[in-house]
C-alpha cells in the first residue's frame, strides 16, 4: 500500500478487478432492449481512470413517448395492475430472488459505473435492495381503505388504487439501491413505469430491467429509458400521460421537475433533494466513538450522499480532543480502486463532480476556514480526492451552507444546548440530523427541535426499508421506504351508497 507524502493511505490501482461484462446498453422499452429512435449513444466513463466503458444508447423525448405509450397500454388494459396482489408480491419476491443470484454482476457494474466500493455494495448496498423489494413484495397484497360510516342513511368505503403511470427519475450516487427504492413500492401498488437512470451510471438499472422480465414482470409494466436530465428527463417530468414524477437529485433540478409538472398535466410529484445534515456532538461522548460516526458521517460513499453530516457541530469541551482523533482518523482513511477490499473511499462519480468539490474545497480556504487535513486530488489519474476536513468554519460561509457533495467536512464548535439547535437550523435543507449524547434529555429536546425527516441518535446512516425518510424544508417532500412510500404510488377512492332506501334521497 503506498503512502502519499501528506499522510494518506493510498491504494495503488487493484491490477486484477473481478471481470465486468456488460451485457445491456440499449432502452429497455416495452419488454425488448432497442436502440434509440434517433441512433444517438453516449459513453459511460469509469471514474477510476476516465476512459470510457461502454456505449449507451441515448434516450430522447420521442423514445420516452414510446416508453410512456407502452406504460400506458399495459396500466389501462395489461394484468399487472388487475392481478391479485399475492401474485405481483410473487413477481417481486422472484425478482429478489434473481438480485441475490447477480449480486456480484450488479456490484460491479455500480463500482465501475460510479466508482463505489464493490465488496460494500455487494455485501450490503445490492442485498439490501433485494430486501428492499421483499418488502413490498409482502405490502402487495395488504393494499386496504376504509369502511366509513357516515352519517344516518349513507355508508361509504375508500379504494386504494394505484396511482397510474409513474416516471421515476434516479441519481447516481446509490444507482441499484435507489432504483429499487423507487420501483419496488411501485410496482408493490399496481402502477406502471418509465425510469430514467442517471447518466453516469446507467448499466445497473438496465440489467435490472433484465432480471424484471426473467421475474414474470409483464411487457409496458417496467421500462427503462437512459439518457441525459434536460432531455430524457424533463421528457419526463413535462410529459401529459404520466401521473406521478418520482425525482431523487439536486433541489435545482427538483424545482425544474415540479414547475414542468405544473406547466403541463399537474402530475403529482415528490423531490428527495439534496442535504446540508448536520451532526452535533455533545460534551458527554466518548469522543473516540464520536470521530468515527463523523468520519464515517461525511466519508461513505465518498461524501455522495444526500445525508452526508457534513456540518459537524462540536461541544466546546471536547473540542480539541475530538478534531486531534478525526484527523488521525481522516489520515489513515484509505483512498483508491474500489475493487481493492482495503479501500475506503473510491474515486468520485465523474470529472464535473471532481471538479465541484475541488472548487468547493478552494473557496473554503478563501474563505478563511483552516484546512487541517486533505484538500488536494489524489493520484494524476481518474477522480479521487483527499478527505478534507476544515475547521474555524462560519455558520455563513459557503461551504457551511451548500451541498458539496464529496469527502468534505466543516467542523464549527457550540458551547449550549439552545445554540447548536440554532445553528443546525441555520440551513435551507432539512434532510437527515445526528446527535451524540448519553444525556436522553438532550437527546429527546434535540431530535424534536431539529427540522429534518429522519434523526440518529447515537448512530449515523440507519436505514431500513420500513422507516420513513425523506426531506423537510428545501430538501423535498414525500418519503421513502416503509409503507408511506407505498402510499406514494396510490390514490384514494372513495364509494358512497345508501344503506336502504331512505324518504331523503
Ligand atoms: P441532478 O439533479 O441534475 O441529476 C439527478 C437526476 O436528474 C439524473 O437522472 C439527471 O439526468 C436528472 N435530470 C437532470 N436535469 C433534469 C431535468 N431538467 N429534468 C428532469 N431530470 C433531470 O444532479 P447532478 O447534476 O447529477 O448533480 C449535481 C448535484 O446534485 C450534486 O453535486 C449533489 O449536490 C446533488 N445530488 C443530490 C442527490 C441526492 O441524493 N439527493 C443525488 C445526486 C445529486
Ligand atoms: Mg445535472
């Protein structure tokens, strides 16, 4: 393992990575892979060294009406939606089934698409989304209304139908994970689908495509179109026979889907937006256990994440000892290939986003935050970077206030309670908070001060596929996982008639 002269573990470049074939590059569409109507491809690049993996073909607005069409056709008149739900959580329980057989493919195509690491994501991120359909497998057929009184001569009860149509437009930073967060309750409702992946990291999401038709999932029901956002999807999010837009990504491009879905058939819409989470650190931790939940808070995932606790809020005591054992810790974090299974940190997802979190790192040092660790690339090839930690940060300073997406975190210090729920706050985003305390009144008068939809205590990334997580403020609404993203896909109808035949009707 070579070492780079400012301290970091660095991984030379794993020369035997577990072969990747790739096997799907066209349009899933209506049950066949095709090209694109208009023959235009575009090049999947592998961030580990820049060079292009494989040829995809490019989704335009046409191709996405052909997409919509089959949906559609197979919404109104295919089985899918009319089925028992025993049988789509069949579909769906096979379909697990099938991820847990292609665990290793499914790996590597996102460690290769998107630079993530491919023993996590073949160990945990790929399982999970198995599990995650499994879940909604056993929803389907427990999709229940209401029996509703009324009053005096009427009764009435509620029809939880599916929602119709869904266009599901995916980010990069989680491509397997995140597709299935999207289709699997979904699909669990009766709807039909376009979804359009990430152009960094399209691979994935079509091999999924294959497995569903393997899984007995019918033709129309699940199609995935790649392409780029302004043209694939906004084909989307403006389009007047899709009924929902599901959208994970930035809050710019969020804002965009919700004004194209008002511009056209006022499609619902729900935005898992970006985060600025902050996570606070009170007097009472063991300051050990704290540095690694904050390094780890910002690190996984090499910082692409929407959660990332990338404001870590310091109590006054602990301060200096807390920033020492981060730094140590920052320093012996290991960067490089993500197929080597001593790595940490793999590269970042592409050169634009590379290119971003430089910047940012930049602008924090103009800015006048001390650098007290990371903050260069790493190597001369492919897109890796530094763990970088700033501290003497301002509550007011750019890189405290916008989503930065990479391994870098702003350290700032707090000595009360009332002034770190204050600063953490101080933010238009309201994704994800932690807090570490034994102190259960802190704990308690914290997590119900802070404005965001999901709080750890004493732990940090505790998802499950029964929680629900999504966004307050300008990180989104509507949520994720557990039965409330079921609800999502659904609408309620309800069915009024008399009980007898009464003088007043
Ligand atoms: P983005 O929001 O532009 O892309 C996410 C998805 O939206 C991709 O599938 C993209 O093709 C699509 N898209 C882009 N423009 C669109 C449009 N006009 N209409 C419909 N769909 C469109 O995010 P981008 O540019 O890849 O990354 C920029 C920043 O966004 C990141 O640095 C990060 O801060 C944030 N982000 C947040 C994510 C999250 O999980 N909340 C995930 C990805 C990015
Ligand atoms: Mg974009």
């Amino acid at each position: 393992m070579a070492s780079l002269s400012n301290g970091h573990s660095t991984s030379p470049p794993n020369p035997n990575p577990p072969s990747v074939h790739i096997k799907f590059t066209q349009l899933f569409i209506n049950g066949s892979f095709v090209d694109s109507l208009s023959g235009k491809t575009f090049e999947t690049i592998d961030p580990r060294t820049g060079e292009v993996i494989a040829t995809v073909a490019q989704g335009g607005r046409d191709d996405i009406d052909v997409a919509v069409k089959a949906a559609r056709q197979a919404f109104d008149f295919g089985p899918w939606p009319r089925m028992p739900g025993s049988e789509r959580g069949r579909i769906l329980m096979k379909l697990a089934e099938l991820i847990d057989q292609n665990t290793e493919e499914l790996a590597a195509l996102d460690a290769i698409d998107g630079g993530k690491l491919y023993q996590w994501c073949k160990t945990v991120e790929i399982p999970s989304a198995a599990n995650m359909l499994r879940y909604y497998a056993g929803a389907a057929d427990k999709i229940h209304g209401e029996v509703l009184k009324m009053s005096r001569q009427f009764h009435a009860y509620t029809l939880l139908e599916p929602i119709g149509v869904v266009g599901h437009i995916i980010p990069w930073n989680l491509p397997t994970a995140m597709f299935f967060t999207k289709v699997a309750p979904s699909l669990a409702a009766g709807c039909t689908m376009v979804v359009k992946p990430a152009e960094q990291t399209p691979l994935s999401a079509l091999f999924c495509a294959h497995l569903a038709k393997l899984a007995g999932v019918p033709d129309g029901v699940l199609n995935v179109v790649p392409g780029f956002g302004p043209i694939a999807g906004a084909a989307i999010s403006s389009h007047m026979d899709i009924d929902k837009v599901s959208f994970t990504g930035s809050t710019q491009t969020g804002r965009e889907v919700m004004q194209a879905a008002a511009k056209s058939n006022l499609k619902q819409v729900s935005l898992e937006l970006g985060g600025k989470s902050p996570l606070i650190i009170f007097d009472d931790a063991d300051v050990d256990k704290a540095a690694e939940l904050a390094l780890i808070g910002v690190l996984f995932n090499k910082g692409e994440v929407c959660v990332a606790g990338s404001r870590v809020f310091v109590q006054e005591g602990i301060y200096d000892e807390f920033e020492k054992k981060l730094v140590e810790k920052a320093k012996a974090w290991v960067v490089g290939d993500p197929f080597d299974p001593n790595v940490q940190q793999g590269p970042q997802v592409d050169k634009r986003q590379y290119e971003k979190i430089l910047s940012y790192i930049e602008h924090g040092k103009r800015e006048g935050a001390t650098l007290l660790t990371g903050g260069k690339a790493v190597g001369n090839k492919g897109y890796y970077i530094e763990p970088t930690i700033f501290t003497d940060v301002k509550e007011d300073m750019l890189i405290a206030q916008d989503e930065i997406f990479g391994p870098v975190t702003a350290l700032m210090k707090f000595k009360t309670m009332e002034e770190a729920i204050k600063s953490a706050n101080n933010t238009r985003y309201g994704l994800a908070a932690g807090i570490v305390t034994k102190n259960i009144d802190i704990a308690n008068t914290v997590s119900r001060s802070i404005r965001a939809g999901i709080i750890w205590i004493n732990c940090y990334f505790a998802f499950g596929n029964d929680v629900p997580f999504g966004g307050y403020k300008m990180s989104g609404f509507g949520k994720e996982h557990g039965m409330e993203a079921l609800h999502k896909y659904l609408q309620v109808k309800s069915v009024v008639t008399p009980i007898y035949n009464s003088p007043w009707l």
